[in-house]
C-alpha cells in the first residue's frame, strides 16, 4: 500500500510518497495531472483541511481512484509535536502528513466528494445571496437617485437589472446543484 501526504497551500502542493519520495506541484489543473502522474495508483492519500485548498485536490484524487483522507491541520501539529518534529519545511509537513496517515488509518474517515458538492453548493447560494442583499440595497439608492437625477435613471435602472438577472442565474445554478446531489 502508497501512503501519500499533501502539505497543500494557495500556489503550491508538496507530495511525499511514503517513506522518502517528494516532489512539488503547482496548485492548478495542470499540476493536480502532474501528481496524479507521480503518485501509484489506488494510493491512500491524506492532506489537511486548509481553507478550500484542499478541495479541488481531494476531488481529483478521488476522481482517479485514490482514497482521500482530508484531517484537522490541528490534529496533525499535534502529533508532529508528540513526535518531538522539528522541521517545519512544506517537504517536512508532508512527510509527517503521510506518516499520521499510517499510524491513524484506521481511525479515519474517507473524504467523499458529496462533501465538496454540497460546499459548492452552499458557496453558490451564499453568492446569490450576497446579490439579493446588494440589490436590495441598490434598489433603495436608485429611488432616492431617481427623485434627484431623473435624466440618467434609465442606464442606473439597467444595471439594476443586469444585477437582478445574474442573481438569478445563481439560484438557477443552486438548484441544479441540488438536483444533481439528490
């Protein structure tokens, strides 16, 4: 069996095949192929929740057959610490990603992609939600506008309607999301 940990930030991902393989990656589409390259397939892979990061990643890697574990950043210092770890290099904490994999295999939950999913989805609503406020808002600026500069209320009321109609789309979107994941 692969072990596999992913030390995962913004721009860059750094993979250790247990026990001394490593190499890095951008944080893209075309370096998530790259590491599905350099890992074996059906390999066990563990990275830690940080921020959304993680996520495309774990989708791709499920995607390709591998086993996803995504675990507490917390959870990992700590046993980084147990272990009396002093390196604090991205190659280091990948190393001790994989090695956590190892000793706490079997307590650990394999991440699903109907995770990532409903966070998309939930991220989309949040979006069309943020529109519905801004048009609320913009809807009560433009009648105070309007009674101040009626000559330029028509291009003010378009944007208002170009806003209304993206707003829409969204909702359209999140709920063909909720289609697809139910």
């Amino acid at each position: 069996m692969n072990y596999v940990g992913c030390d995962i930030a913004k721009g860059q991902i750094d993979v250790t095949i247990y026990p001394d393989k490593y190499q890095r990656f951008d944080n893209d589409k075309e370096g998530h192929e790259k590491l599905t390259a350099f890992i074996p397939p059906n390999s066990l892979v563990c990275m830690e929740s940080t921020s959304t990061y993680y996520k495309p990643l774990a989708l791709h890697l499920i995607m390709q057959g591998h086993t996803v574990f995504v675990v507490n950043p917390l959870k990992v210092k700590r046993y980084a610490q147990s272990k009396l770890t002093r390196l604090k290099t991205d190659k280091a904490d990948s190393h001790v990603i994989a090695d956590y994999l190892i000793k706490f295999q079997t307590e650990l939950e394999p991440w699903h992609s109907g995770e990532y999913a409903h966070s998309l989805v939930s991220s989309v609503v949040r979006i069309a939600d943020s529109f519905m406020s801004a048009r609320v808002g913009q809807s009560n600026r433009i009648k105070a506008f309007t009674f101040a500069h009626p000559d330029i209320t028509t291009s003010v009321e378009s944007a208002h309607t170009a806003m209304q109609k993206e707003q829409e789309r969204f909702y359209d979107l999140a709920r063909a999301c909720y289609v697809l994941l139910s």
